[in-house]
C-alpha cells in the first residue's frame, strides 16, 4: 500500500469553501480503482493549511489511474483554484 501525502495551503478566507468543495470532491477520488481511503486534517497551528492523506494499492493506481483520469477533471475544477501555491505531493511505502 502507497501513501500519498499532500499539505494544502488554501488561499486565506476561503477554509470553508473548500472544505464544502472536497466534500462534494472526496466521491470522485473514492470511486476510483486502487483507492482504500482517505482522510483531510485542518492543522491546528495554521489556519488555511491541511494535509490530505490518501492510501492508495499501488503508485500507479493514483499516478496514471487516478492523474490521467476524467474523474482527475472534475476533481481539478472543484479544488486546485484554492490553492496557493500549489501543494507538492509525495508518496511513501508501508510501515517499517
């Protein structure tokens, strides 16, 4: 199993927004193959800032499943304009 770990930094003011957004969102990712789960956290110290944490079965399910999907479409439209900058997203492999 794959980590995906992403920190969002939503544009100031719109933490509500884009809560409502991913909520609407959350449907699309977990519909797709190799999915397992999924959890956003709203960090405490920093308003605006979140980490997303997805668990995916391979790399590739959320690479090239998920990335060169038309669900990723949808998904770009209703999240990536909250934003800013845009969240690097890394990956890790299972617990040591």
């Amino acid at each position: 199993m794959i980590l995906e770990v992403a920190i969002l930094h939503v544009r100031p003011g719109r933490s509500a927004e884009f809560e409502s957004a991913f909520a609407r969102a959350a449907s699309i990712i977990s519909s797709m193959p190799g999915y397992q789960r999924h959890e956003l956290r709203a960090c405490v110290e920093t308003s605006d800032r979140y980490v997303l944490l997805v668990w995916w079965q391979t790399l590739e399910s959320h690479t090239v499943g998920f990335r060169q999907s038309p669900e990723y479409a949808r998904w770009k439209s209703l999240l990536h304009d909250f934003y800013e900058p845009f969240p690097d997203v890394e990956h890790y492999g299972p617990p040591l």
